[in-house]
C-alpha cells in the first residue's frame, strides 16, 4: 500500500521561518502557499501573485493560512528572496517522493527522471549566482525533485552525480541529454539499482561509431532487434518515430559498458 501524502501546506509550514516575530504580520507557510497557488495558476512574478492573491477574496487568503489580506508586492519581494531556497528544495522534493510511493516494479511500469539543465531567462544580465540549474523532474507528475546551481567555474557532470546521490533510483529509468552520456554517471545509477536512457553523440566517437556499425549491417546470429513505434497527428502535421534496439554489443567493448546490454538507434 502506497504511503499518504500530506498536504502541501502542511509541508510548508515545517519551513523554518528566518523573520523576527516583531512586526511579522504574515505566516511565512501561507506566504509560500499563495506563491505556489498563484505560480500553478500561470502567475510568476510579484506583482502577479500579489494581484492573484488580493482578487479571490477572503475565502481564499483564510484557507492559505493568512489572519489579514494577502501580502503586497513589497512583502513578497522581501521574504521569496531572502528565504532558505536549498531547505525549500529538499522539504519539497521529499514530498514529491511520497506522491510517486513506492518504486514501482517492472511488471507494473517504470517511473522516470529527467535530468536537465536549464539557464535562468535574465539571471546573467542581473548577475544572480546560480543562473545555470541542473533539476531531476519526475515524468509521472512532472515536479522537480531536487535541483543545483551549476557554477561558472565547472560543468554539469560532477553536478549530476552529487544530485543523484540524493535520489532514490531503483526501478526508475534515469533520462538525459547527451553532454551526460559518462561512464560514472552510468555507473552511479546502476550502482543504485536504477536504469537509464543516453543519447550518444559527437562527445563519445567511438561509442557513436560503434553503435553505428552495428545498425550498418544485417542482424548476426541471436542477436535480437526489436522495434518500437509511435505515430502523432496535431498541429497540421504527422509525426512518426522508431525506436531499435540491440544487446549485440553489451560487454563487447569499455564504451559500450555505458549501455548496461541495450544500444538504440532512433532513425
């Protein structure tokens, strides 16, 4: 049996609060709620949130943990930015951990993460540290579990590794980009009894060659390539795509180690 998730805003109210009591006039937890309200509503910035919180009226700003009206922009722009955003990452992707229960098993089907990295829109020009984040999302429910900043001074594979450290990869399938198709991020995965998808391209040569000659020629003797399809109509187009795969090299070669006994061509 799954375990129960909590509500969120029982979750955001175990946030430690940084403010004095001494003129604190908001709850730091209701505080929290109206951003993560108004931002699943499409509302993003200050202003918008505050706006967002100040129309619905006092039904809403009561069942958010607010004694008064919902904050202006000035307060929102003070306690969002001065918050403990690392201790608001982990409390909230450990709740996120409760909503996808249990890893599920392969009878069942498998949940996956994303791991990609994304630049902040406009954080360079303002010189905010941490402009570049590297986030694990979960396909299923499509949260970020857990993110880090990614400084100017490295790149984001030893990143990746300290943020699946802290995740629970088994019987998840691990997906990237091809910038992180590395050995040790393979192996770290494997180790932790999870699988992965890697697109190979011009950074492993030799892997890419390899996996080319293999879908170059006929299949050999007992070797198996099973082919997946899917077909989309939309937006005044038709999309097909083709998934092969093969085992011929797992093991052939240290490249192909990566593979854990799958190789894909997407044509």
């Amino acid at each position: 049996m799954l375990p129960q998730a909590r509500p969120l805003i029982e979750v955001l109210a175990e946030i430690p609060d940084f403010r004095s009591n001494y003129g604190k006039r908001h709850p730091l937890a209701a505080i929290l709620a109206l951003a993560c309200s108004a931002m699943l509503c499409g509302y993003r910035s200050y202003t918008a949130i505050a706006a967002w919180g100040r129309h619905y009226g006092a039904d809403l700003v009561h069942a958010l943990g607010f004694t008064h009206r919902a904050p202006c922009v000035a307060t929102l722009h003070t306690v969002l930015r001065r918050v403990d955003r690392e201790g608001l990452d982990a409390q909230l992707g450990a709740w996120v951990e409760t909503l996808l229960g249990e890893p599920l098993g392969r009878a069942a089907g498998e949940d996956a993460l994303a791991i990609d990295g994304k630049t902040l829109r406009g954080s360079k020009k303002q010189g905010a540290p941490g402009a570049h984040l590297l986030s694990a999302l979960a396909h299923r429910v499509g949260v970020t579990l857990a993110q880090q900043a990614v400084d100017d001074k490295t790149n984001e594979i030893p990143v990746a590794l300290d943020l699946l450290h802290d995740l629970v990869l088994k019987g998840r399938i691990v997906t990237m980009d091809a910038l992180l198709t590395q050995r040790q991020i393979a192996q770290q995965i494997v180790d932790a009894d999870g699988d992965y998808v890697m697109v190979v391209k011009a950074n492993q040569p030799q892997l890419l060659d390899d996996i080319e000659a293999v879908f170059a020629l006929p299949p050999m003797p007992g070797e198996r390539r099973p082919v997946a399809e899917t077909l989309d109509l939309g937006h005044g187009r038709i999309e097909q795509r083709g998934l092969q795969t093969s085992h011929i090299l797992a093991g052939y070669t240290d490249n192909a180690m990566i593979y854990k006994g799958l190789l894909f061509l997407m044509p």
